[in-house]
C-alpha cells in the first residue's frame, strides 16, 4: 500500500515533519514501512512553457522549438515529439545545454512519463493552463499485512489520523456531508441479504461529460501505482485511496429499470467484467444487477455492459458496504484480486459509503464542469447497534504494559485517535469504540492495550521478564521413560519417524486386522486416513516403501500409542515402539540378529523365543521377546510379499517393558579373585534352540558359574545331518578364592555328563 507524503500533508496541514523522519514514526507506532521513494523530481523546476516556433531540423525527425517561459525567460530546445507545434502550451524543464542534430538545445520539453505525472510517452504534454498541484513528492510503502486489520488504513484520510494523533496535530476532514441532498432518489435499491450487504448507497448525475482527468489527479494516482483513466473512474479511485472506500459508476442509459438489486447470482449466470473476461457465475457469487441481468460482481470488478465510455452523460454512482467473507470467496473462486475487493475483505466500515458520496459530489464539480446532481440518495441499509462501551481499569493497563501511564495521558491518547473516553468510577475509564475500528480491530480491553502502547512508544517500556512463580511440574515415568527409549534407539543409529495416528482399510487388512475392529474418524481428513490404527507397523511399512525408493539400507523408528476400541468407553490407549532395519541385499539374517541387539540395549537379558508366524510376518523368521517373565513383543522379518528386500522388524509394548523394568540397580563388586574359562561344543538337533541349550549348561554348572555367552554354531561335516554343534564360553569363580583347578574340572565333567544323560553329545 502506497501512501503520498504531500497527499497526509494535505489532510494535516500543519505536518512539518520530514517524509523520512515521519516514515520512522508510521514504522514504530502505526505499521511497519517498506520503504520510501522520491516521485516528480523534475516538478519542482517545471513551468508552463508556449512554443511560439517550430523548424525542422534536415535530416532529423527532431525539431527546433523556441519557447517563452516565464521563469526562465526565452529558450530554444530540440523536440522529437509529434505533437510539439507552434502555439501549443507544453511543460519546459531546465536541465542544461546540449547538442542535439547540430542544434544547442537548452532544456527540454517534457512529456506526462518523464514528469511522473502520468504513464503518457507518446508526446509531450499539453497544458491549458498553469502546472498547478504537480510538485515533487515521496511515497511511503507501508506491508500490507501490517495493517490487515485496519481497514480504516486502506486510505489517505486514515493514515492522516494516525500522523495527526502521533504528532499532536490537527486532523482535517475532506467531506462535507451537508452535500448530500434530502430530496427523494430518482432509483431504488433492493438487498436481498442484509448479512452480505449491510449498506447500499447510491446517487445519480446527469449532464456527465467524460474527459481526461486534470494533471493533478492524474499524478496523484499515478504516483501510488494506479493508472488514469478519465475523471469519472479517477475520481472513484481517488476516492478510495483518500477515504478507503471502493466506489463504482455505471452508465445509467445501460442500466435496465429504477432498481438496482443486490443478489445472490443465478447459478451458470454469464457476467463480462471490465477487465474482458467473461465468468459464469455460482450461487455463492454476489452480484448487483438491473432488472435484465448482473451489472457487477459485488465489491470485485464493475461490468462491461453498463461500462462509463466516451459519450456517458448520466451515471449511477454506487458506495457500498460488503460482507468481508462473501468478498474473499468470490474474489479466491474467481481468482480476481483487485483493489477494492482488497479493502472489501478488510470488513469496510458501513457508515463511510456516504461520506464517500459526499466527496463525490464536491470533486465533480471540479472534474466534469456543468455536472448535475439528480434527486436525492438511495440507502438501504442493515440497522447496526453501535458497539458496547469497553471498560478499561488503569491499573489493569498499569499491568499489562509493565508501565505506568497517567490517567490523563490514556485519556489523551485515546481521544487523539478517535475514542470516546468518560470515566467509570476510580481508576477506571469506559471507551467508546470509533465505527471504522469496530469493524473485527477493536472489541476488548486488551486491544486498546495496543492503541496506549504504540502511541507512548514501546520502545519507551523497559524490558522486563515476567514475575510469575514457577513450579516444578511432577515427575512423569512414562514421558521419561519414552525419552529414554528414544535415546537408547538414536545412539544405536535409529532416526524416528512419525506418522499420523491414522491408517487406510487397504494397510490395516495387509496387517491382518479388519476395519470394523477400529475406532472409526467421524470426519476423516483425507479419503484414507479414515481408522485410528490398532497398530504402529503398517505405518512404519509404509516408511519403509517410500525410503526403499531412495536408500538401499537405512534403519527407523517410531513411538506412539496403539488405540484399541473398547465395548464400553472410550478406546483403550496403548504406548508400542515399532522399529524396522531394512536391506536392499542379503538374506535378512544379519537385519534380524542387530535387531536383537537392539532389543537387549533396551531389556538387558531378554530371550526370543520362535512363534507362529502372522499373516504379515516371513513365515520361518517370528519370535516373541520374553523379559522378566513377561511377554514384551515380538521381534520379525516382514513377509516379503509386503516388501521388497529384507525389512527386520520390532514390535514392542512400552507399558509391558516400562512395567517390568528393575525399578533399582544394586551394586555388585568386582571380584576380588580370577576367574577360570573355558569352552564346551554341543551337538544338537538342528532346529533346537541355543538357549534352550543354554539354559540346561546354566542349570547344570551350579552356583560357580559366572556366565555363559554363546559364541559359536556349525553345521557340516564330520557333524551327521540335521545336527548342528552350538559352542559356548562357561565363566567359572567365587567371590571367596580362587578356584583350584580341580574343581573346574569337576565342574566341567559334570557338565559333560549331565548334557550326555539328556541325550547330547559333545565335542571336545
């Protein structure tokens, strides 16, 4: 949003602070700026200038003026304009002699593009009078988002009160609404909803002439980034820039019957709109129309049927108030953004559509000499009750500033920018909130916080952390726990994914588990998600299909809960870990045995133990994870026909696990006397389990036995089929001698019969 330096000055007339200076003020107490740009440089030397001679220049397209300026005195300047001729009166800029086409050429005649006035290059400009109201300016840039809430700040006249109230400076109001006349209106107005069209006002010329606007305007538009038309849109758009009211005319021979109406559209109704493209429409779209067909789309776009053109001598000129969201669907479905329809989704406030009329009236006078004023005004509009008076206790504010200000100083600031303030017993005020800030801006206490703050400065309340006390919350197990578990899985070089706790029909029947069994999301937010999932895995399956397209091996992991319905009540809730080490290559079994591994980092001591397979697990590579007595999980290759490549797989409930920990670590000394080793081979059956195995050397060894690590196991000749020789390391010792030989010796032999008795060989 542009804003002119000159066009505030305008509206505060005793504004002596620099363009610069005041943009630091805007930035620090109102809305953020971008920046600021000089516009008109060469204005400030320009005067009116007649050419008196023109001559040709051979071999030129150029030409020799001599010209007669008052300022400068008489001049001769080169023109390569097509319009340069004798007795035309031109603008003359002095920026030096040069030589052009042999010819010395002091200055220059100058056209509307090279002045800044307009975006006119094609000839010089043609003046009828003197250069007045085109001086040189500057424009502040202020973010657009900075003042999305302030749709009062969409205009000149708003951004004007802001510096008024900043500078302690008085604020003047270019409207004068005894302007509008109290004669019955020559047109109606029929809203069919009042909820998406509070107001609707509108007034009708006649004797209308359509010409280019005076360079004044001109410029004033073209220097906040609009482009001139002719005085009948000028004026609507500088309208709309000085008070941030949208306004539109329409050809009132065009106009079908005495009634405009605002409606809902027909759905497939065709509208053409100015810009030339051509929409149909959707019930949803809210249009204004005459008693054929829509003559516009509501607070969007004007249409081209009843169009201002070249011969217009009557017009309907309309200010409107429109429902903010009705605007933004219209304006996104249409994706057709345009200045009114910006400030439209501001929520405009409704009382400034006839103060806009009223500014009409005194610039057409000015703009279309001879301009007549038909009847009176048409209104309707929906009766809306003037906002609640906010109450505001001073030591409340004291409070939330972390300042404090004087009841007279709040009471100032607030009526600078417009608030009515009385006071409401002591320490207290009650504010009046202004029409254009009641519009979604100002409604609570906390909000005129904001006004006080800003305009005292902020930068003028020292920082200060709050004075809250804090408490140390009480401890959590499980979100301890789990953060353990997240770590522990990290170290072994796991990253955690996480995924929604939702899951398609078409994964949860992969998993073996039906839809029914779920809990069922009233109002899913995409076509399959619509399950909470009674497990982590098809989740984590599907992490893995969309990390296998990138990487040949990887290892992941996730927390979360498992949801369970219940016959009863509401679903169980169940913490699991789920992890996966995937391998494009390999047979799988490697995958397989660093994820018991794993596991054992987590549950030192934990046992797997083979399972039946379920539908989504390899049929022969399943096992259950036994800890502290308890079932903790099972640990599993997925069936390959879930996956490419080899995916091990862990799946492990976090209340089973969290539940069976050692809830303390005692202390064990170190031994103070050496231990002895050694190693025994088992031949087994080849599908018997080694620590089955182990288990029966355990028991066997008695209470000498330190510990026993399997090492080894081989299968092949001299070994006869089906057998398999499982080798494993016995630590014998006693915390009170050293063991004598002798006795490793007994203990030994006594291991190798017992494993004979039960019907093992050995090898030795």
């Amino acid at each position: 949003m542009k804003f002119s330096y000159n066009w505030i000055r305008e509206l505060v007339p005793s504004l002596d602070t620099p363009a610069r200076q005041l943009e630091r003020l805007i930035t620090m107490r109102t809305a953020e700026c971008e920046g600021i740009e000089e516009t008109g440089g060469l204005l400030g030397q320009a005067v009116a200038a007649r050419i008196v001679s023109v001559e040709p220049i051979p071999g030129s397209h150029n030409v020799k003026a001599g010209i007669q300026t008052g300022r400068y005195g008489d001049r001769v300047v080169v023109c390569g304009a097509p319009n340069c001729r004798a007795g035309m009166l031109g603008v003359y800029v002095p920026l030096g002699k040069k030589v052009i086409n042999g010819v010395e050429s002091d200055g220059m005649l100058a056209s509307g593009a090279e002045l800044g006035v307009n975006r006119d290059s094609a000839g010089i400009i043609e003046l009828t009078g003197e250069l007045v109201g085109c001086t040189p300016d500057n424009i502040v840039e202020i973010d657009n988002k900075s003042i999305t809430h302030r749709p009062d700040l969409w205009g000149h006249y708003g951004m004007a009160r802001e510096v008024a109230a900043i500078l302690r400076q008085p604020l003047r109001d270019p409207v004068q609404p005894s302007l509008i006349p109290t004669e019955p209106a020559p047109i109606q107005v029929a809203i069919e909803d009042l909820d998406l069209c509070p107001r609707y006002s509108a007034l009708v010329f006649d004797n209308v002439i359509v010409q280019p606007s005076p360079l004044w305007l001109q410029y004033r538009l073209t220097a906040i980034g609009l482009n001139p038309k002719n005085n009948i849109v000028d004026m609507t758009n500088f309208i709309m820039s000085e008070l941030a009211q949208p306004m539109h005319a329409f050809d009132r021979d065009l106009l079908h019957g005495d009634t405009i109406f605002i409606r809902r559209a027909h759905e497939g109704e065709y509208f053409l709109a100015l810009n030339e493209q051509d929409f149909t429409l959707h019930a949803s779209n809210l249009v204004i129309a005459d008693a054929k067909s829509a003559v516009a789309l509501a607070g969007v776009i004007g249409g081209m049927d009843s169009a201002i053109a070249a011969g217009t001598t009557r017009i309907v000129l309309e200010s409107a108030c429109f429902n903010a969201s009705s605007v933004r669907r219209t304006s996104s479905a249409l994706k057709l953004r345009t200045d009114a329809s910006m400030r439209f989704e501001k929520s405009q406030d409704p009382a400034n559509t006839v103060r806009g009329l009223a500014r009409a009236v005194e610039l057409l006078q000015e703009l279309s000499p001879g301009i007549r004023l038909v009847g009176g005004l048409a209104d309707q509009r929906k009766p809306v009750p003037p906002p609640a008076p906010i109450l505001l206790p001073l030591d409340w504010l004291a409070r939330k500033l972390g300042k404090d200000v004087g009841p007279g100083e709040v009471r100032d600031i607030l009526q600078r920018l417009a608030f009515g303030v009385s006071e409401h017993g002591p320490q207290a005020f009650s504010v009046t909130v202004p029409s254009w800030r009641a519009t979604k801006d100002v409604s609570v206490k906390d909000d005129l916080v904001e006004e006080v703050g800003r305009m005292i400065g902020y930068d003028s309340i020292a920082p200060q952390p709050p004075s809250v006390l804090t408490t140390v919350p009480p401890a959590n197990a499980e979100r301890a726990f789990h953060a353990h578990v997240r770590a522990m899985f990290a170290d072994q070089g796991f990253t955690e994914v996480y995924n929604y706790s939702f899951v398609a029909e078409a994964d949860a029947r992969a998993f073996g588990m039906e839809p029914a069994e779920h809990v069922t999301v009233a109002n899913p937010i995409a076509p399959n998600q619509s399950l909470l999932r009674m497990s982590l895995l098809p989740e984590l399956r599907s992490n893995v299909l969309e990390n296998s397209k990138h990487f040949d091996a990887f290892r992941i992991f996730e927390i979360g809960r498992e949801i369970h319905k219940q016959p009863q009540g509401l679903p169980c809730e169940i913490p699991h870990l789920a992890a996966a080490i995937y391998s494009k290559d390999g047979d799988g079994a490697a995958g397989l045995f660093e994820m018991k591994r794993t596991a054992g980092c987590l549950m030192p001591g934990a046992e797997t133990r083979p399972c039946t397979a379920r539908p989504y697990e390899h049929p022969v590579r399943a096992a259950e994870i036994h800890w502290q007595g308890v079932v903790a999980g099972r640990l599993f290759e997925l069936h390959p026909s879930l996956a490419e490549g080899r995916t091990a797989m862990l799946d492990l409930d976090l209340a089973v696990v969290q539940a069976a920990a050692p809830k303390e670590l005692r202390y064990t000394p170190i031994r103070r006397y050496p231990s002895s080793a050694f190693d025994l081979s088992v031949v087994a059956r080849e599908r018997e389990l080694v620590g089955d195995l182990r288990d029966a050397l355990a028991a066997l060894a008695g209470p000498l036995l330190e510990s026993i690590v399997y090492q080894r196991q081989y299968a092949g000749p001299p070994l006869a089929e089906g057998t398999k020789s499982v080798s494993f390391r016995l630590t014998l010792g006693s915390p009170e001698r050293t063991l004598s030989s002798e006795e490793v010796a007994e203990v030994r032999a006594c291991l190798i019969d017992g494993m004979r008795a039960r019907g093992y060989d050995l090898r030795l």
